[in-house]
C-alpha cells in the first residue's frame, strides 16, 4: 500500500500565519451595541500611538490547517493540501505542519509568492482579523483516496478550483466529503458550489451564514435545515454560538446540544468553529455514530478557547474523552 492510500484526512484549503495583539483599550464613548452583536465595534482612536498588551504568532493556522491538525492529534493520518510561499513563513508553517503529524508532500511551495499573513486583532474574548490572500495558482495534485475530504476555506481568487474538487469527487464516489465553507465560499453564492453541496456527507456553518447561504434572514434552525439539506448533503451542522450547536439527519430528525462548560474563562475564541467541525468529522471518520461523533465537537471548542490561537487548545484522543466521560448530566444531545 503506498503512502496515499493510506490516508484517512485529507483537508483541503488555505495556510495562513495569524499574528495576535492584544488590545488593551478598544471602546469608545460613543460606540452604540453590547459584546456578541452585530452592531458592536471595536474603536480606536484615528492618528494616534495605541497601546497593545502583547503580541503572539501562530504558524500554519486557517480552517483547513487547523482540521488537519485536529484530525491528526485525535489520531487519523493526515494530510493537507495548500500553499505557501518560498519565504520563511512558509519554512515556518511546514514545521509546525510536521511537528503535529500532518502530511505535507501535497502542499506547493510558491517561488516569488508570501505565505498569508493574517493580523487579528485581539481585544476580550473576541477578535478582528485583517486577511489578505496572496495569488496562487490553485491546483489539485494527486491524492490517491483518502478515507474522508475535508473543505474549508480559499481565496476568493481560486474559484473554479471548486469545481475541479468537484470533478475528482465524481470520479472517486468513496471518498466521504466534509464541507465547512468559509466566507469567500458563501460569497461566491450557493448556486456555483451546488455540486460541492451534492457531495457533502456532512456540511457545517453558524446560523448566520446559514441565513446568509439561504438568504432567509428571518428563518428558525429547523428551516435553516431543511433549507441546506435540500441543496444536497447528507448531514448538516449549524453552530449557534452560546446557544450550542444543532445537527439535522434524515429522516428530519434535529438534534441539540449545548455547550461543554468552560473549564475557566475563555481567552479567545479563534479556532472554535474549526476546532467543532474537524472534531465531529474525525469521530465519523473513526466509526462513531453521528450522534456519539456530535457530542465530541464540542469539548474540542471548549479547549481551544482555553489557549490563544486555533491549534494549542485541541486535544488527543484520550483527553477528549476523558472530558467526555467526565461531562455533566446535561451535556447530552437530544432530540427536539
């Protein structure tokens, strides 16, 4: 058996280097909003020295990156397919990549190209990330069959690299696909990622994009369901932040669960979203049922936001359901 065939997580999707700083001051008199909403904002003051607390560098983070690295310590075989550039960032990010286990020999290395390079702006328990996606030429190279395909985000420059992802899923009907789209994928609309749609065994995002993919701005969880199963995926996962997340199977059967309990205040919540969806797709890539993969999600969020960055939280196999064994009565999923 060659070293492709061996693979059971093959995540797909962009490498980035996220530098935190920590903010210590960002309201302002006249910000109107509480924390959590959608019209909160952090504020600074224009033409001035704003003083910070600390800065942190994470190597190798970004949805995909952190899937594979949270696959890869809960004990599959892991791969990446990505880009980096020649520089030494993208020395940086292979290391990392190596030293947690990943896979690497499908990243390209880019000549004359940065790695991305990402500032987030730390400020409480939330951030403000200012992106930018340097040019590459996406391509597909070849990976045998994994197990299981996990998808997140691109540069909104790599489109129609989502239809080549499409076309080796049409040819290679085994491979299980995991489909959690980042922003650049919900921007470019439902209607171009339709066959990615089609091919999801399980497909995850948060009630706001949810509302976003749908445009129904005002529909309940159950709706929002309904809605993404009938554009094609088998399983779907909406996040709903304090709220828990919710998980919709046939035969229409919704299920709820709430949060692990913080085992300490959070720090900040990068990586979260990540951390739950890569968590779940591993436990079914492991043999658990969906519900049993469902309740792992969870405690794998709880622990990345313990630390700062995507990646320092997520845990072994043997943590994690340690936490589980030891979870509180309510943290059960049930069905509503």
């Amino acid at each position: 058996m060659n070293k492709i065939e061996q693979i059971d997580f093959l995540a797909i999707g962009d490498t980035v280097i996220d530098t935190f700083i920590k903010l210590t001051d960002a309201d302002h008199a006249d910000v109107r909003g509480e924390a959590g909403h959608e019209n909160y904002k952090i504020c600074l003051p224009f033409a001035d020295k704003i003083p910070y607390e600390e800065v942190y560098t994470m190597n190798a983070v970004g949805n995909s990156a952190n899937a594979a690295v949270s696959a890869s310590r809960l004990g599959l075989k892991t791969a990446l397919v990505s880009n980096l550039g020649d520089d030494q960032q993208g020395k940086d990010c292979l290391k990392s990549l190596e030293n947690d286990g990943v896979d690497t020999q499908f990243i390209k290395i880019n000549e004359g190209i940065k790695t991305n390079y990402h500032y987030v702006l730390w400020y409480k328990t939330e951030r403000t990330i200012l992106i930018k996606h340097e040019k590459y030429q996406y391509e597909l190279p070849e990976i045998g069959e994994p197990k299981w395909i996990y998808f997140s985000s691109v540069s909104a420059a790599a489109f129609p690299f989502h239809n080549t992802l499409a076309d080796y899923l049409d040819i290679h009907p085994n491979i299980k696909f995991a489909f959690q789209p980042g922003k650049n994928e919900i921007n470019l609309g439902k209607e171009k990622l339709v066959r990615l749609y089609q091919h999801a065994e399980i497909f995850f995002c948060n009630v706001e994009e949810a509302r976003v993919i749908l445009n129904m701005q005002d529909a309940n969880i159950l709706e929002l369901s309904k809605g993404l199963m009938a554009l094609g995926p088998k399983m779907v996962s909406i996040s709903d932040g304090p709220s828990g997340a919710y998980f919709y199977l046939p035969p229409g059967e919704l299920w709820h669960l709430p949060l692990y309990p913080d085992i300490a205040p959070p720090l900040e919540r990068t990586g979260a979203g990540d951390a739950f969806s890569s968590t779940f797709t591993t436990g079914l890539a492991l043999g658990l049922s969906p519900i049993e993969a469902f309740t792992w999600g969870p405690i794998n969020s709880m622990s990345v936001v313990q630390e700062i960055g995507a990646q320092k939280g997520l845990l072994s196999r043997e943590k994690l359901e340690e936490y589980l064994k030891n979870a509180p009565g309510e943290y059960k999923a049930k069905k509503i």
